[in-house]
C-alpha cells in the first residue's frame, strides 16, 4: 500500500522559481530530499504529506504527529531508512 507520510520541512534546498522548489523534509529525524512544487505556500516549519517523494499538502502540527505515530506503530515508516 503506497502512503503519505507527514514530514516537517527543515530547509529550502533548490527553488528554480516560485513553483519548482525542492526542500529537506524530517521524518521523525529521518532526511529526504522532497518536491514541494505541489504546496508553493508550504515554508520551512510547516509539516507536509509526502507521497512518492511529493509533498501533496500542508498539514497541521497535532495531524502530522498523530498520523505519524500511528504509521511507526504499525511499521510503515520503516522504509524511511531506504536511501532510495
């Protein structure tokens, strides 16, 4: 089952212009490099929903770590650790 998963944005890595931007997003302490085209009001400190490598949404604080604790609890976030 393909998943969202929530993540906070912890910096602004590349923007090409005000859509086409690309930020590191933490995952329980977990890095990946991340698309945010799809969310262009997102900024650093907002919690996301990533999608395949795509934040699709913004997402309040209390969601995301409700959503991400509850995804832990039943190992869904173990292939966070991938490097793919």
């Amino acid at each position: 089952m393909c998943l969202a998963i929530p993540g906070k944005i912890q910096s602004i890595t590349e923007q090409l212009d005000d859509t086409f931007r690309v930020g590191k997003v933490s995952f329980g302490g977990i890095q990946k490099v991340v698309n945010l085209a799809m969310v262009p009001d997102a900024k650093v400190g907002d919690y996301v929903l990533v999608h395949v490598g795509v934040a699709i949404s913004i997402v309040d604080e209390d969601e995301a770590r409700t959503t991400f604790e509850y995804l832990k609890k039943i190992g869904e976030v173990d292939e966070l650790n991938d490097d793919t």
